[in-house]
C-alpha cells in the first residue's frame, strides 16, 4: 500500500486535485500517521476487508483513549 499511497498522493499533487497547501498537508499526514504505518506492508491485491476493519477499529480506540489523538 505504501507505493500505491505515495503514487496516488503525487498524482494528485500534480494534478491540481490537491490544490491548497493545507489539503496537501492533511494528506500527508494522514498517508503517514495513519495509512502507511498499519496498511504500508501490504499489497493492494493482498488487502482484505479484515485488514481495513482492524485498522478502523484500533483507530477508534486511540480517539476514545484520547480524544486530541
């Protein structure tokens, strides 16, 4: 997933579908901080529903545990 991330993020960027500094920053953090370190080890064809509702559900756990996360 993190090739995939790191190209579809680029191609936004360079195609104007990013087009405030802010949008490209929460992108950025959110491809970072959250997307790549849980999904970044797996590949796209190898990605499951399981993997996508895990990552969800420790997301949920984090902003109940602290909610400023």
């Amino acid at each position: 997933m993190s090739a995939y991330a790191a190209q579809l993020f680029e191609h936004k960027v360079a195609a104007g579908d990013l087009k405030s500094a802010k949008t490209i920053e929460r992108w950025e953090d959110t491809l970072t901080i959250h997307i790549i370190p849980a999904l970044g080890d797996i590949f796209c064809h190898e990605l499951r529903y399981a993997d996508l509702v895990d990552w969800k559900n420790e997301i949920a756990r984090r902003l109940n545990a602290d909610p400023k996360a």
